[in-house]
C-alpha cells in the first residue's frame, strides 16, 4: 500500500466512504486500523457454537420445555454476551423488507441522502460517527442513526423522505423488536431466577430504542481496514439485522464469525446489561470486517435505560458469594461514548 498523507478526521468525514469507493480511492490513515499480520480468525464453518434461542419456547406452556430454552439463554449470555434469536415471530418476509429500504437509502444519490446529513459533533442523521479523538481509526462505513422510542424524541429533518416506504418500515420494525424486549428482559430475570419485571423497571417507562443502518462500502484493503472498530455497546442490549457475514465477536481472546440465518436477529448485550446483572451477563467485544467484492447492510436497534433513571445491580443477584461488582449509575450511554471516542472502555468507571 502505498504511504500517504495523514489528514485530520474531520477533512475525511467531510466526504462519505461510499463517495471514495466510486472515485476509486485507496484508504489511507486514520481508516487504517490493523497492520499487515493476520488475526486468528474462526471460519464461518466453524462459527455455530454461538447459540440459538428460540424465543417462543421461552414462554412454552411446557414448564420443562421453557425450563430448558432459559438454561441455554443463561448460558449463552454468560459465555457469549450474545446469541441468535429465532422463533421471534417476525416474518422473514418483513426482515428482507427492512434489509431493502435500508440498502435502497445508502443506494440514492448523494444529494438526497444530504437532506438528513448530521453536523460534524452530531449522532442522529446521516453521515459518520463523530470525529474521534485524535490518534484514534476511522470506520470504513457510513449510517443513519435516529430516535425512535421515545417518540418524542424524534427528531423529524433526519428521517429521510426517500424512498417513500423508509419512516414506514423503520418504525414498523423498531415496534416490533419494542415487543421482544419485554420477551427478552422477563426471560433474562426468570433465567436468574430474580423477579421477572426487574430489568423492565430498570429500563423504565422512557426506555430508549434508537435505529442505527449500516452500510459498509467494499473495501480495496479489507486487510487493514475495519468496518467498525472492535468495541462493546454502551446499551442495555442491541438487536442486530444482518444481511450478510461480517461481524465479528470476541471470546476468550479469539475472534469468532457469526454466520448469517437469514429469518434470525443477534440480540447483543451492552455493558448496561452487565451492570444490571451484577456481571452475570457480559458485554462482548465485538466488530465489523470489510471485503473487496460487495457492500452490506445491518440495522441495530439500540434498547438502553431512560437516561434520567439510575441503574444498578439487581439486588437479587448480590450475596456473599457473589458481592457487588457495579455501582449504581445515571446516564451511563453519555459516560460509554465519550470513552469510545478515546477508543476506551467504559465499564470501569461503574466498578464499585
């Protein structure tokens, strides 16, 4: 690779990545995040001890049918931070649906997709990530990121006009994942055997959802440039769409690649989820690989306590043996981003 110029993230967040693709330009630092050896990476093949959980036999009326499907969901979550969802009642149909206004948003000229640009410092709209701090990689992607839940939270000049189904589809989806969360978090607390509502009422009322699309450009040197840099979410859990295999999930030092079922959602936990569960749960690591030969989309749905509420470890779930790993605190996404931005985790800071 020939050696270039280091320019300033904000002059390369000026132009977007798929912008570079189609004037055929190399990737050059800060994009360049990885050196020339090679990771050890798991082959797809190999990929399929990431466990399924089949979310309509969580509430089977057979008790040792749901006995069962919430041991292997304790389990997962404690080995894996991770697992993939099925029997979650959204028609593949529908998820294909989602899958195609997303890659038809990123497909449009981009004059359009400029009407929900975001400012520089700004998360929600099209465009980039905020610049990070200096020092620290570029991702070769680029995404829309909105509000969803609360509603009134929306902010309306960011949700595209174009194509004509996309608020439709987004909302209609974000609702969707809005009631597998209830699924979700109940099975998590009865596979602790704590009170079933408990990491319901942590969330609260005011839970956020919040839609982040991706889309990852092909890449002339997947070698040594990522999609997303390696991180853990800041969120309760993420609800993950993909399209095609990319992302990546670290264990044990390892990375391992998640193989791709098309009528199947990643349901990811973030470190507010390793709070609550007073560590039970872990937030894995995780990232995105680029490729050469063809762009992808995935949609996340972000589920993350109403800011204005402090969370903490599940009382339930602190005793001697196991005494408090986590302190209570408030806003802790705000607290995880500004770490991320120096490339940093933020768990330590909730230690107690």
């Amino acid at each position: 690779m020939a050696e270039a110029s280091i320019l300033p993230a904000n002059v390369l967040l000026s132009k977007r990545v798929q912008e570079r693709v189609l004037n055929g330009e190399e990737p050059q630092p800060p994009y360049v995040c990885r050196d020339d050896s090679t990771d050890e990476n798991v082959p797809v093949s190999q990929s399929s001890s990431i466990p399924f959980i089949d979310l309509s036999l969580l509430s089977s009326l057979e008790p040792s049918t749901a006995e069962q499907e919430l041991q292997k969901l304790r389990s997962a979550l404690s080995s894996w931070g991770c697992f993939q969802a099925i029997g979650h009642g959204i028609p593949k149909s529908f998820l294909d649906q989602v899958r195609q206004v997303a890659r038809e948003f990123f497909e449009q000229p981009m004059e359009e997709k400029g009407k929900c640009a975001k400012g520089v410092e700004e998360m929600e709209g099209y465009g980039a990530d905020p610049v990070p701090a200096e020092g620290q990689s570029l991702d070769w992607s680029d995404r829309i990121f909105l509000e969803v839940y609360p509603e009134d939270k929306r902010n309306p000049i960011f949700w595209p006009q174009n194509p004509k189904s996309f608020s439709g589809v987004v909302e209609d989806y974000t609702t969707k994942v809005q009631k597998l969360t209830e699924t979700i978090s109940k099975s998590m607390a009865k596979s602790l055997d704590v009170q079933e509502t408990c990491f319901l009422d942590q969330f609260g009322e005011r839970a956020a959802l919040q839609a982040r699309l991706n889309y990852y450009s092909p890449c002339p040197r997947p070698d040594l440039v990522l999609g997303l840099k390696p991180h853990a979410d800041g969120s309760g859990y993420t609800i993950v769409l993909q399209d095609d295999v990319g992302l990546q999930i670290q264990k044990d030092g390892q990375w391992f690649t998640l193989p791709i079922v098309p009528e199947s959602l990643l349901v990811l936990m973030g470190d507010q989820m390793e709070i609550m569960s007073n560590g039970m749960f872990r937030s894995p690591v995780h990232r995105v690989l680029t490729n050469s030969e063809r762009a992808r989309v995935s949609v996340a749905i972000f589920y993350a306590p109403d800011p204005e509420k402090e969370i903490g470890p599940e009382e339930g779930l602190i005793n001697e043996e196991r005494p408090r790993i986590f302190k209570k605190v408030k806003d802790y996404a705000n607290i995880h981003w500004g770490y991320y931005q120096q490339g940093q985790r933020a768990l330590h800071v909730a230690k107690a």
